[in-house]
C-alpha cells in the first residue's frame, strides 16, 4: 500500500487575512485567493483593519462636503451612505432580515427561512428606518462640532462594528446553518485572539479620539468603542438562542449593531 497522509492546509498569511477581510466585507477590488478555516481566522483578525478604510473613506467624503459648504447634515449623510455603498449595503440588508427572524417569533428554522427571503418584511422595514436615522442624526451632531469629531465618529463606528465581527466569529460560537459565511468562519478564532483584538479595536478608537478631543476624547472614544462591542455581545446571545447560532445575515445585524451602539455614545456627554 503506498497510502499517504493529507497534506493540513497552509497557514494563512497577512495577506490571505487581509484579502480575505476586504474581499468579504467590502466591495473594493480585491481577489480572494483562498476559502478555508485558516484564511477566515485570518480574514476575520483582520476585520477591523476593513473597517478602519472603510470609515476613513466615508470620514474624507464628510471632510469634503463640509469644505464644499454642505454643512454637517450633508457630511452626515454622506459619511452614512459610504459605509452601505463600500459593503453592497450587506450590513443593512443583515440588520433588516435579522429583524424579521427575531420579530417573527417563530421557531429557529422557520425564522431562518424568513430571513433567507428576497424580501424586507415590516421588522426589518422599522429597524433599518430608524437605524439609518440615528446614525445620521449622531453624525449630523458630531459635525456641528467639528470635522475633527465627524471623522473620528465615522471612524470609530466603522472600526467597532467590524470589531463586533471578529468577536463573533470566536471559538464556541457555532453557526446556525451550514453553508454561507456564516458557516465559514463560525468559531474560526480563538478566545485570546478576539479578546486581543477587541482591546486593539478599543486602543485605535482611542487615537482617534485623542486627535478629535484630547485625553478625554480618547477616553470617549475608548469607552464607546467597548459599550459598541458589547452591545454586539449582547445581540449576539439573542441570536444564539433564538436561531441556535449566527448567519451571514446575524453578522451584519452585529456590525450594524456595535457601530450605531458606539456612534450614539460618542454624542452623549
């Protein structure tokens, strides 16, 4: 007998990491070159690093319209509307299906099929209404004051939200069903990793909001980015018990969750 032992897979790169972060969650031109357990633990470490590009694009658009004189309300919009185009609006589309499987009230595998659907059903229509109008209305206060405190904002927002996902994506957290993302990185990182991350995430809102407002704008931001994260936690559990796992869609419910949970805090006080 000439048998031989599988061959285990690589371990993944930074850049299998990276390609694997920006090529899931964004729509910016990159190829994903590998689909495998070690390029989605990869992928999701480097969740936060896609969320950071993705909230300075959308901090630039609000610089630029606030120079052009479209005063805050316009940078609020536009810095909300960067987000959704640079991830296919798959985070909001998430959120309002979420929604619908939570409001449904129905079993785990009934709710799933409800959130499978093309449609939007009036839970998902009221969540996406008025999550949309707070993050336009905490952006639109945040650049009264400043462009400064506009741009760490859309920052800090994007930055905990893909946060939230790597949290999620933690050893222990199964999937709810067995295709998707959802499936692909289920419980791809480990424990240490995404507590490591998650004080990363904390530790780079907090620079950003040193440079918008000082010492105590870092300690702002800080604690918004960790109030954001563990309202994802808490969102997280919910779906744990109710759909028995996450999906690709609870994923978007999470990041949208997390980063609106932080936008709102960093308008208070």
């Amino acid at each position: 007998m000439n048998d031989t032992a599988p061959v285990p897979p690589s371990p993944a790169s930074l850049v299998d990491g990276l390609r694997f972060a920006f090529g899931t969650l964004t729509v910016l031109p990159v190829r994903l070159t590998r689909w495998d357990r070690a390029a989605a633990r990869g992928g999701m470490l480097c969740a936060p690093v896609a969320g950071l590009v993705v909230g300075l694009c959308a901090a630039a658009l609000g610089g630029v319209l606030l120079v052009l004189g479209g005063g805050p309300l316009l940078a609020a919009i536009g810095s909300a509307v960067v987000p959704a185009v640079l991830t296919r609006g798959l985070h909001l589309d998430g959120l309002a299906d979420t929604a619908d499987g939570l409001g449904s009230g129905k079993p785990a595998e009934e709710a799933l099929r409800i959130m499978k659907r093309s449609d939007i059903g009036p839970f998902g229509v009221i969540t996406l209404l008025f999550a949309l109008l707070a993050q336009v209305a905490a952006l639109f206060g945040l650049y009264a004051a400043g462009w400064a405190s506009g741009a760490a904002g859309a920052v800090v927002a994007a930055v905990t939200a893909r946060g939230a996902l790597t949290l999620a994506s933690r050893a222990g957290v199964p999937a709810a069903l067995p295709e998707g993302l959802g499936a692909a990185v289920a419980g791809a990182v480990p424990v240490p990793a995404a507590v490591g991350c998650a004080a990363l995430v904390a530790a780079g809102c907090a620079a950003f909001g040193a440079a918008a407002g000082g010492p105590y704008g870092a300690l702002h931001a800080a604690v918004a980015a960790l109030l954001g994260l563990a309202g994802g936690e808490v969102l997280l559990r919910h779906c744990r018990r109710r759909f028995g796992g996450v999906t690709g869609d609870v994923f978007g419910a999470l990041a949208e969750c997390a980063g609106l949970t932080a936008l709102v805090l960093l308008t208070l006080g």
